[in-house]
C-alpha cells in the first residue's frame, strides 16, 4: 500500500502500488507506513474558499455527516454556501436484522423500536403483542 498526501489541499490518498502521476507531481508526498501528515502549505491560491468548504480534522474511526445537505436537485455553483461537515461520535447503528415470525417479543420490540418513525410511534409499541409486531413490521420469515 503507497500513502500518497496533497501539501497544498490536505488530501492523504492509499493506493495499491505507486502512481506515476503523483510521483511527478510537486505537490504530493509519498508517506511511509503510519507517518503522520505534514502540514499543509498555503500557497495562497488553493487556501481560498471552494465549493466543499473548509476541511474538517477526521481522527481515527470517526464519522463526518454533512450539517446542511444541498437539495437532491441542487447544482452548487459559487455562490453556494460551502458544506459544512460536524463530527459524529459514532457511525449511525445499523438496523436489526428481522427477527424469525416465532421470534421471542423482546426481538420483535427491538426490531420494532429500530424502525419506529418518532417517539409516539415507538411509546405505542409497548402495547403490542409478539403477533402484532410481526405482523406490523414485517414477518414474512
């Protein structure tokens, strides 16, 4: 695995063998095994604002969400206002597996909190039977 780093965008890319390109290219850096980034150089014309906005600092094993999502139809131009990136403490839990339609109701309850759509939903699945859960939220196992 090579480690390449971008000294003037912050970019760390891993690639499986060296890449002719990079290595030609003054401004990326082939990294050893677990070597931590150089800084990043301002070199005054790739410092100004972009259409991804700033770079957020992603530590080992954390997760960036985007805070304001443009529009599914949206086409950023300029005068976009940049995305801004926040850190998660951990990725989103995945959604249980369904249970067995004979699976116990404490599966089902867990299954069905999972999906429940808002509070309300999720304070009226208490009163469900193991049935009514199945059948609510799926039990075609």
């Amino acid at each position: 695995m090579t480690t390449y780093f971008n000294e003037r965008t912050g970019d760390r890319v891993e690639l499986d063998g060296r890449s002719a390109r990079l290595d030609s290219l003054d401004n990326w850096t082939r990294l050893g095994d677990d070597e931590p980034n150089p800084p990043v150089v301002d070199d005054g014309i790739l410092s100004r604002p972009s259409l991804a906005g700033s770079r957020s600092e992603q530590g080992p094993g954390q997760v960036l969400v985007e805070t304001t999502p443009p529009a599914p139809d949206e086409v950023p131009t300029q005068d976009t206002p940049p995305v801004e990136l926040t850190a998660v403490s951990q990725a989103p839990a995945e959604t249980p597996r369904q249970p067995a339609k004979s699976g116990s109701k404490a599966d089902w309850l867990a299954y069905a909190r999972a999906r429940a759509q808002d509070s309300a939903e999720e304070a009226e699945i208490e009163g469900f039977t193991r049935d009514e859960l199945a059948a609510r939220y799926g039990g075609d196992s």
